[in-house]
C-alpha cells in the first residue's frame, strides 16, 4: 500500500489494500490529486445518453408531504427536476436490499432547510448498520435513501434560512442524530434537503470529493476529543487510527488541540499512513498489544468497531478466546448478522489509561473509565475546524479503491463492510450533470 500526501490538501491512499496479515511495506510519495479526470475515466456509465429524470410517477421513494411548507416562498434555482436518482431501501438487510431508483421524488425543503444538489458523498458504518436493522426503534420509517455525508451546491432555500443562499457550495451530515430518527432521504441521491444549521460552506482550496469524506467522522473525532477533556499537552492514544474516524482524529489531536503525544494503532499496511498524519508513535497491532506496551496516555480513543456477519464469527473466536461468551451475543437476525458489534478494544483499552485519564469508545462494549457518545451533527464544528483545512494542517484522508461512482454505491457499501477501508469511502460524482458541466468548460 502506498500513501500519497498531494499538493493538494488531500491524503490519499493507493492502491487496492491487501489482506490484514500482509506484510507488504508502505512508502510515501507526493502527487496531485485530479478526481475529476480520473473518476470520468472510470466511470463509462456516466453519459449524455443515459437518461437522466425519469418522467414516470415515484416508484419507491416518494418524500413525506406532511414535511413540506415552503414551496411558495422557498427561493430555488430554475433547474430543479421533481424527480431524481437515489439509492433506496424499503426492507432491511445486506448490501442486496439497495435499490437503485430513477424516479424517486426531489424532497421538498422546510423553512429552515436547504435543498442540496448533491456532488459527492461518503459512507459511514453506521449506514450498514442502520440498513441491517440495528437500530429500528429509533430509525425513521421505510423506504430509506441512506447517507449521512454530502457536499454540494445549495440549489433551493427554504424561507427561514438566514445563512445561505441558491449557488452555496457546502457541505454536512445530513442527520443531526446518526441514530436517533436519522433523516429518511440522505445523501444517496441527487438531490438532499438539509437543515441550514447543519452545514457548512465547503472551504475553497477542498473539491466536493475531499469534502464529502469530512463531515461524520471530522465531527465525531471532534466531538469525541471534546468530550474526552482533551487539551494541549495532554497524551492520546488512538485505537483505529487508519479508519475514517481515526485518520481525523490523529490529525485533530495534534494540530488542532496541541496533543504531547498521539499513538495510534493499525495493521502493518497503515502504519505509514499512521505517521504521516502525525502519529508519534505508530504500534502495529498484528506484531504488538498496545495494552502490554509501559505508556499510559490521557485519552485513549477507542474507535474499533464492527458489526460482523456469522461467517466471521468463528474467525473471532480463533484469534480472541477471551472474548465475552457468544450466548450473549445470540440476537441473531435473520439475514444473518449479529445485533451487537462483536468486537471493539474493550477492556483492553481500559489498561492505558493514565489515572484520572478518559477514554471515548465509539462503539461495542464500555469498560470503565471508558464512556459512549453518538455524535451530533452540526455544522458549526465544520466552521470552527474550516481554518485548518484551508491551511492544510488538517487533510481529508481518501480510501484509494475510490472515489466509486454513483452506480457503484453497491460495491462501495461491501468494500466499506470489510473493515478493512483507510480513510473515507467517497462516492463520486453523485451529479451526472456536474460532471458533464466541467468537462464543457
Ligand atoms: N459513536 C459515534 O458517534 C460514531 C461515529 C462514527 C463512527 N462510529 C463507529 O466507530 C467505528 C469506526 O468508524 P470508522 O468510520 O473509523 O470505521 P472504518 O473507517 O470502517 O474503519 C476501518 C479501519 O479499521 C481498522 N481496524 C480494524 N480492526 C482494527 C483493530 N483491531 N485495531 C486497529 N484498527 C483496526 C482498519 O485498519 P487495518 O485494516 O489496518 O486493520 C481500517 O483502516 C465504527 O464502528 C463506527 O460505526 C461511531
């Protein structure tokens, strides 16, 4: 695997990851970064010829009237279609229940929303875990267009909306509680209606694919060092550096909060990944246990965390014979996942914590002194963090096996599913017409 820190503020990772157990060694080098040409040139599907808006009435996803007000005052770009592409489900299960739709319908803006033409968006595991029904009783109703990150143009504005305006180029996650009645339509769509209070302007020197990748996780590892108490001086050790979370939380804890000391864990293929962004200390967990090394930091930051198919259930139970008894974990579904993510650091985690120290789990069990949080969207932490991505202390980390284009959101959700992604799963171009704009430029 090899990183590649660009000219641009981007961190990217290339190419296809090998498996865990790899001994294969990373190197760095510097390039730059040109998404638009390469996406175009790997994504044949996108065309004049394809149709675009379905003319035919919604066939799956139809959004709610109920929320609609302001489509009399709401001020809208003329280009606005009433119908779209989005990726949809309406029963929950693996990646096979996403449908793709060509005639869902354009939601409809709130007075405090915007609508967003949608440019790129990225995956987050809690997408898989919403669509395998982990979290039912409080998800929104059936069918769902997933997807919590988006950046894009802001091509309508309900008539409450104080800050932006039609042509915005910005960027969020869409749902201000991932779990808590996450939004029906997400960001799998060509178009996504979206509270002005969770957005940001897209900083100018990021495209709409570094963007896409921030907001979930760059809030989340925000909000998680914040909650932790972590300030200058303090140490952190990061379980999970390489993933989408962890990649920002390096980041985050040396340049934007003055961290004494990061360390970070991964696989032997990232932990050149781990140093580049920032890592003073870079621990390999497939050669060392972080537990039995002497440091013991301020925050441990535990983002570890998976929901895992049966299939690998007898994969943990090999390599971790201490795991808590699998009777507990029984709820099994009937598409065959588990109702728990089955491993994260646990009390592990717990043995490098200083005295008096915190420890943020992002998922799985809780030991103490260890606490649980979901993040809050808002785009207020985008704002605040915004100075540092222009000024390149702070870089979007992409997964090299992507950007996948928008009929490939299937392949992008599996690939997600492995556990295995180094930085943020980006699906672009999500807008066909964007891309057919630039490329007349
Ligand atoms: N509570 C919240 O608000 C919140 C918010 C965001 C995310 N989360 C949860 O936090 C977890 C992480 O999210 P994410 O987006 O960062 O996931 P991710 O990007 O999918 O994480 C993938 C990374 O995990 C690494 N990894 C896997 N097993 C590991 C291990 N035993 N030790 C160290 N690294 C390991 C992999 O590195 P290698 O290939 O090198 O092993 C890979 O780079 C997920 O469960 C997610 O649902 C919770």
């Amino acid at each position: 695997m090899e990183a590649l820190l660009s000219s641009s503020p981007t961190l990217r990772l290339r190419p296809p990851l090998p498996p865990p157990s790899s001994t294969s060694k990373p190197s760095l080098s510097i390039s730059t970064f040109t998404p638009l040409s390469t996406t175009t040139k790997t994504n044949p599907s996108f065309s004049r010829k394809s149709s675009h808006f379905n003319p035919r009435p919604c066939l799956r996803v139809c959004a709610s009237s109920s929320s609609r007000s302001t489509t009399e005052t709401a001020v809208e770009s003329s280009t606005v279609p009433s119908q779209m592409k989005a990726w949809t489900y309406d029963e929950y299960g693996g990646v096979d229940v996403l449908k793709f739709a060509s005639d869902a319908t354009v939601p409809d803006v709130n007075d405090d929303q915007v609508l967003v033409k949608v440019i790129a968006a990225a995956l987050n595991p809690v997408d898989g875990k919403r669509r395998i029904g982990k979290f039912q009783a409080t998800d929104s109703p059936l069918p769902t267009v997933p997807g919590y990150d988006v950046a894009g143009i802001v091509v309508k504005v309900g008539n409450q909306v104080k800050g932006l305006k039609v042509g915005d180029e910005v960027y969020g996650d869409v749902s201000e509680k991932a779990l808590d009645g996450p939004k029906q339509f997400g960001s799998l769509a060509e178009y996504t209606a979206v509270e002005e209070k969770l957005l940001a302007l897209k900083p100018k020197n990021i495209d709409f694919l570094q963007a896409a990748s921030l907001p979930l996780a760059i809030e989340t590892a925000y909000e998680g060092l914040e909650r932790a108490g972590f300030s200058k001086g303090k140490s952190i050790i990061i379980l999970n550096g390489s993933g989408g979370v962890g990649s920002l939380t390096i980041q985050l804890a040396k340049q934007v909060f003055g961290a004494s000391k990061v360390a970070a864990t991964s696989s032997t293929r990232n932990i050149e990944l781990l140093k580049s962004l920032g890592a003073d200390l870079a621990i390999d967990y497939t050669k060392e246990n972080f537990e039995e090394l002497p440091d013991k930091y301020d925050v441990v930051f535990d983002a570890i965390g998976k929901t895992m198919s049966l299939m690998e259930l007898d994969e943990v139970r090999a390599s971790w014979p201490e795991h808590p008894p699998l009777t507990k974990m029984n709820k099994v579904k009937k598409n065959g996942f588990l109702d728990v993510p089955i491993y994260g650091a646990g009390e592990k985690a717990g043995k490098v914590v200083k005295e008096g120290g915190s420890m943020v789990v992002l998922t799985g069990a809780v030991t103490p002194p260890g606490f649980r949080f979901v993040v809050t969207s808002t785009g207020s932490t985008l704002e605040k963090l915004n100075p540092y991505l222009e000024s390149g202390k702070v870089k979007p980390v992409i997964d090299p096996n992507g950007p996948f284009p928008f009929d490939k959101v299937k392949e992008a959700f599996s690939y997600l599913e492995t556990n295995r992604a180094a930085g943020k799963v980006v699906v672009y171009p999500v807008s066909e017409d964007y891309i057919l704009e630039k490329l007349a430029q």
